[in-house]
C-alpha cells in the first residue's frame, strides 16, 4: 500500500515539474528579444511576433485585446441559431495575426492606437458575418462571426476573364467565405497568392479553418487593392498621405477611408445608407466593449464616407482584387 501512494506521489510530483516546465516555456515565448540594426531598434516577442521589427518591440495584440474580449464582442457566434457554431475562436485569430504583426497589424502606434485598430478591423469583419439584422436578442451588433460563408449562393462565382492567371478549379465554386468574405475565382487566387495557401484550388478551405480565414481577412486589410493604393491599415494608422484629389474626393486619414478603399461605392458616397451606418456602428460598439469608449472614435467626418469618391468605382476597369 505504502509503495503504491509513493509512485502516485512520484508521478504527482513529476507531472507538476512537468507543468512548471510548460509555464516557464510559455514565459520564455513572450520574452523581448532586442537587437539595433542600422541604428534602428528590433524586437522579436515570441511566435506571435517571430521575426525582427520595431513593431515587436511594441504590445503584441495578446497583450492588448484577451481571450475574454474576443468573448464579448462576438458573445452570440455560439448560439444554436448561428450558422458557423464552434467554428471561430481567439486562438485562430491570434495565429493568424501573428503572420502581421511584425508588419504592423495590431502591433503600430502606442497601446490606444493598437486596441482602435483591432476595433476597427473586427467591426469590418462583424458587420460582414453578421446575422444580427432584424433580431431577437443582444442587440444587432452581438451578432458577429455568426456566418462562414454564404447560405445559398445562385452561382459559382467563376469568371473567365481570368482564365489565365486564376482559372478555376474543376467542380470548385467561389461563393463568399471567410471572415471578410471572399467571392470569386480571382479574389480567391489573390488571397491564396497572398497568404501561401491555394485556395483556388481549396476555396473551402475558408470555410474549414478559422486561421486561413482570419489570414485572409487580415491579408485584405494590410495590402492594396491596387498599386498606387493605401491599403486600410495605412489608412487607418495614419500612414498614408492623402493626395489633392483624395482631399477634393474628401478621403482622408480616417476610418471612412477605410470603408472606400475595401468596397467602394457599394458603401460609400452614397449618403447614409444602411451597409455603411452598420460598420460605423459594429466598430463604436467595439470600442465600447473594449473599454476603449466610442468617443475615441473620433467626429463623425473620420467615420463616414457617404460624401466621399469611390476610390474603385465599379465602372472602371476590373482588376484582380476588386470584388
Ligand atoms: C510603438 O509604440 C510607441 C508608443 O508606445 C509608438 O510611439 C511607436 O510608434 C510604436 N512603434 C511602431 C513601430 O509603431
Ligand atoms: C489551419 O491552418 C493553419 C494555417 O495554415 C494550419 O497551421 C493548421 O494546421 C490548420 N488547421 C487544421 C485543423 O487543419
Ligand atoms: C486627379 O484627378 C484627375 C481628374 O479625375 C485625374 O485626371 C488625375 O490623373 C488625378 N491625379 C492623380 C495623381 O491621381
């Protein structure tokens, strides 16, 4: 008997070194690693910012936005009335992240500027994946990441005016998914060329894992439709100039802006039509619910866009990109 409780006690006793281990470990990950390269200060923190960049040096998004936050702002994505139950989680998000921040997503300007980015990124993608119009209960922005992708497409969205760079895959059909989502062959061959993942040929790939989706969604928000374009990160963080006929077209540094660049006149210059007031909305919620408080957001010139140009108006020129 007495032999037995002591090699219980033995493996007791190893399974908590065991466990102190993997804590330490988890500790060491998080540690900032520092170097001066060409008189310029680099970090590295960890895998969530896993190569050298000043913004390591800064917050990662972990730091800044937590597993409960996440929670709130998307509380009803679990609801047995929900369409992608269990799919979306922070963990997926936070990976997927991790492949950005050493680029600035989450992680530029000091902690506000880096809690208002992910506020404004989420409420894109909320306001894209709700299903909270016209509901029930928790008000229509508790509705977020309720979709993956869309109930019942009428098509495949396959066009053969990009035979040749993204031709579509046989029996594959490019309805929307993901986290902002994705429709049609070519921007399904841009996203995977962005991210390294073939989605052309796995479109469902959006629709089975959450990291790929989040990639994706995050590869939109970092990277320019076209050239000579400000992605919406550099929109949103204040990184980009606007030109004279950005001023005239009345896009500045804002919010707004971000809106335009992503889906043009289908949101914007418009007035005040309902899939804009649904984003402006999603992210001033988001502030709120972050602690960060809507009045941060700013005066209701930085978030709209009813009066501003379209920077891709639809009569022009398709590229691959636009949607
Ligand atoms: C890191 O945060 C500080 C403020 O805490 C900010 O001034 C700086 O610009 C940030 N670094 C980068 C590379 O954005
Ligand atoms: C989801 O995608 C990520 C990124 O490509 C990959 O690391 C992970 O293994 C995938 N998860 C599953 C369950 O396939
Ligand atoms: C500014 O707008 C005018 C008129 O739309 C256009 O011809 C010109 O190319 C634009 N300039 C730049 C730098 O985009």
């Amino acid at each position: 008997m007495a032999e037995i409780s002591k090699a219980i006690a033995l493996i007791l006793m190893a399974a908590l070194v065991a466990n102190l281990a993997l804590m330490a470990g988890a500790d060491d990950d998080k540690e900032i690693r520092v170097r001066k390269h060409k008189g310029k200060k680099e970090c590295i923190q960890g895998w969530e910012c896993s190569w050298w960049s000043a913004y390591c040096c800064n917050q990662t998004i972990s730091n800044v936005f937590a597993v409960y936050q996440f929670e709130n702002l998307f509380s009803k994505r679990n609801w047995p009335i929900a369409h992608a139950v269990g799919f979306w989680d922070y963990h997926s998000f936070i990976l997927a992240a991790a492949m950005y921040e050493p680029l600035g997503f989450g992680t530029t300007g000091g902690k506000l500027m880096q809690m208002k980015e992910v506020a404004a990124f989420l409420a894109h993608v909320g306001a894209k994946t709700s299903c909270g119009d016209g509901v029930i209960t928790g008000g229509p922005f508790a509705w977020g990441l309720c979709f993956n992708k869309e109930m019942s497409p009428m098509q495949d969205y396959c066009d053969d005016f990009y035979k040749y760079m993204y031709p579509c895959a046989p029996g594959a059909s490019y309805y929307g998914r993901g986290a902002l989502p994705i429709y049609w062959n070519y921007n399904y061959g841009a996203a995977g060329d962005g991210i390294k993942v073939d989605l052309l040929h796995h479109p469902e790939y959006l629709e089975q894992n959450a990291t790929i989706a989040f990639q994706a969604a995050i590869w939109r928000w970092m990277t320019p439709i076209k050239k000579n374009q400000p992605s919406a990160h550099d929109i949103f963080v204040g990184h980009w100039k606007p030109t004279k006929n950005d001023t005239l077209a009345k896009r500045g540094p804002t919010f707004g802006t971000t809106m335009n660049v992503l889906y043009g006149e289908y949101t914007c210059g418009q007035g005040e039509i309902n899939p804009m007031n649904t984003i402006i909305s999603h992210y001033l919620y988001y502030l709120d619910l972050l602690g960060v408080g809507r009045e941060q957001a700013g005066p209701n010139e930085e978030l709209t866009c009813a009066e501003q140009e379209a920077f891709n108006p639809a009569s022009s020129p398709k590229t691959a990109a636009s949607s």
